[in-house]
C-alpha cells in the first residue's frame, strides 16, 4: 500500500522521502550488523540483570553511528565497481571463509580454545560434563536413584543410548503402589524433572513411617488434562498420576515443574485433588534458572577468581518476576500452599551459587536450574518437612 500510494505529492510520499527517513534507510542495514553484537555484549555484562533504559539508548545511538561509518567507508566503497576487480572480490570472499572456518575448527578441536582457562577451571567443568554420549556427571553422581528415574515415564534409557522417543516405557509398580501396612502415610511426589529433584531430599528427612509415591516424567508438565487414548508419555504420566491419587490416597501430594507455571491452573489441580480425598496440596516454584550454559559455566568462566555465594551473573531474572506473580495470584489455605525456591535460594545479592564449603561440592545446581542432591537435602530438611508434616 505504500509503495502503491506514496508518491512525491502527498503526505506520506514527503515523510518517507525526507532526507531523515533515506538516511536511515541507507544505512539500515550497516545499523542492523551493529546492533545485534552490542546488544549482545550489552547483556553479557549485566551481571543478569536486564540493562537500563539509558544504557539500550547509547546502544542505540551508538549502532547508528557506527553505521554511518561502515556504510560509507565499507558499505559505498565496495558498490563501486572500478574499485574492485571481480577476481579480488573472489579472493577476498575465499580468503575471508577458509579464515573463519579455520577459526571455526581451532574452537572445535582445542573444546572453546580451553587454553584460555586454568587446569582447575577444565577440571571443575568436566566434573559437571554430563553429554551425550558418556553422560558422565549423571552416572557419577548416581543420578538414576538420586531422582528416582525408574518412576519417569520417559524412555531415558532410550535417549541416552541416542533413540529418543515419545512412546512411554512401563516404570515400577514401588512408584505408585501403596503399602499401608509398611507406611502408613504417603506422599506422591508429581511432575517433571523439576518434581524429581526434590525426591533425595525428602528420601532423607522424612521419617520412616512416610512412603513416597513418585509419578514425575521428564518434560511433562502436571495437568488434569490429558488423552486417555494417547500412546504419548506425557498424557500417560498425568493419567497414572491421578489414577495413583484416586486408588492410593495419599496424604500430600506435592506438585513441581521447571516453567509454565500458572497460579489459576495451580489452583484448579489443587481443587481436584482435594476433591479426590488428599489433605494437603504442596507447589513449589521454579528453581532459580541459569543462562550461559548453566551455573557450572558460569563459576567457571565469570566468578572463579572469587567465587561468591550469591550472584546476579547469568541469572534469568525472568524465572524471579514469575515466582512473584505467581505468589501475588496464588490462594494460599491450611491444606494448599505455594512454596518459593526463589525465597529459599536467593536474596538481594542474587541467588545461592553453593552451599558448606566447597563450590564444587556444594554447588546448587549442576545445568541450567536443576537442583544437586546436596540443595535438594537442604531445601527438603529447612523447608519441605515442616510443610509435609504440619
């Protein structure tokens, strides 16, 4: 349309053609391979915190004006034919690909150009390698039964051996199968991932007389909705979920997942079960989440001169603002409660970055959000127990 009817006669045709409007336009694209890097590094720097209003104007600013001088001492040069031969415009576009790609090989063979780091720092970030294939950190660390990945409906020894699917696998009948006889209370520990991390915690605090259900299945967000006829298993981990809820009753239901949260949602499920004869309904937050590769990246490449036990650095400050609307929204009563990890974990100066002693150790967690055994035992032992047995 503005093609069409913009023309030298009207208003929109004298808009688009004045001498600002061009301007920009002959340098927008010069503008646009500035932006991006500046932002980039921009956000890099925040500390994880988004940058202010005046540092995004100077970015602003400062990209356009860079622009300007790619366009006319780059950009300009190189349209004009006589200044270059078409056999120096071929050479140069050789010469500039084997460069990158030989810079591209350099940081694949040398693994990011680790001659930049410490012995100490490779080590400390090798303990957390946990890839495909060898998946080292999880076999080491006892992973299997740390999270209780036999009650996971997700076929992980699949995807482990590189065959992922979504078909689900049968899991253990200890993962749903009651015992009033031997416990004569139960806790059903439901969800994702984000539900498994705390099942060691709770393993260690609760007292004997307390058995624990587990119906968590990774990347399967808790829901009352779900198709009874899907082969899918994420609809078969919900429906075994509140099949367990309805046949075992058991006392607390706890409910956790890694994002998505939703505090009418929440509130709907809790209402259900309830309903189907639970006394006590427990969600926990979502567990502060890393950029940058995860916390071990960031101790490593951003705190390991001196490492502190709290930090803002490669913080998702996103997961924070959704923990505190959630707890705006959320309807606290005596037998439903939203529990904050954000609340437990960080504080002014950021979030916890390791507990006791040692970071490598003591680290809250070893990915992008998940919680170590040794921040589930302390969120489990500090907050979860007084909860599950009030």
């Amino acid at each position: 349309m503005v093609l069409l009817c913009a023309t030298r006669d009207n208003n929109v045709g004298k808009l688009l053609g004045s001498r600002l409007l061009v301007g920009i336009g002959l340098i927008s694209y010069s503008a646009y391979l500035w932006h991006q890097p500046l932002l980039a590094f921009v956000k890099y720097g925040a500390t994880g915190e988004l940058p202010d209003t005046l540092l995004l104007v100077v970015v602003v600013v400062l990209s356009f004006a860079l622009a300007y001088f790619s366009w006319k001492y780059v950009e300009v040069p190189c349209r004009v034919r006589d200044n270059f031969s078409r056999k120096a415009v071929f050479l140069c576009s050789l010469g500039g690909s084997c460069f990158l790609l030989i810079l591209g090989l350099l940081g694949h063979f040398t693994s990011g150009h680790q001659w930049r780091y410490s012995h100490q720092q490779i080590a400390f970030l090798d303990h957390f390698d946990n890839r495909f294939p060898d998946w080292k950190y999880a076999k080491r660390e006892n992973w299997y039964a740390n999270y209780r990945i036999e009650c996971d409906l997700y076929d992980i020894p699949r995807a482990w051996a590189g065959n992922e699917t979504r078909l689900k696998r049968e899991i253990s009948p200890h993962c749903f199968t009651r015992d009033k006889e031997k416990w004569p209370n139960a806790i059903l520990i439901w969800g994702d991932s984000h539900a498994q991390q705390f099942y060691f915690g709770l393993k260690e605090v609760l007292p004997s007389t307390w058995q624990i259900l587990q119906i968590a299945s990774s990347g399967c967000k808790p829901s009352l909705l779900f198709d009874a006829e899907s082969t899918d298993y994420c609809d078969n981990s919900n429906q075994l979920a509140i099949q367990t809820i309805m046949e075992a009753k058991p006392e607390v239901v706890l409910v956790g997942q890694e994002k998505s949260h939703n505090a009418a949602v929440m509130n709907q499920i809790a209402d259900a079960l309830i309903g189907h004869g639970v006394k006590k309904v427990i969600f926990v937050g979502p567990s502060p989440h890393w950029r940058e590769g995860g916390l071990p990246v960031i101790v490593a490449f951003r705190l390991w001169n001196n490492i502190p036990l709290y930090t803002k650095v490669g913080l998702d400050q996103k997961i924070l603002i959704q923990d505190k609307t959630i707890k705006e929204q959320f309807i606290n009563t005596s037998n439903v409660k939203y529990i904050s990890l954000v609340d437990y974990f960080c504080g002014p100066d950021g979030c916890r970055v390791y507990l006791g002693s040692d970071v490598r150790e003591g680290i809250t967690s070893y990915d992008y959000g998940h919680l170590t055994p040794v921040a589930s035992l302390s969120f489990a032992r500090d907050v979860l127990k007084s909860e599950i047995l009030m």
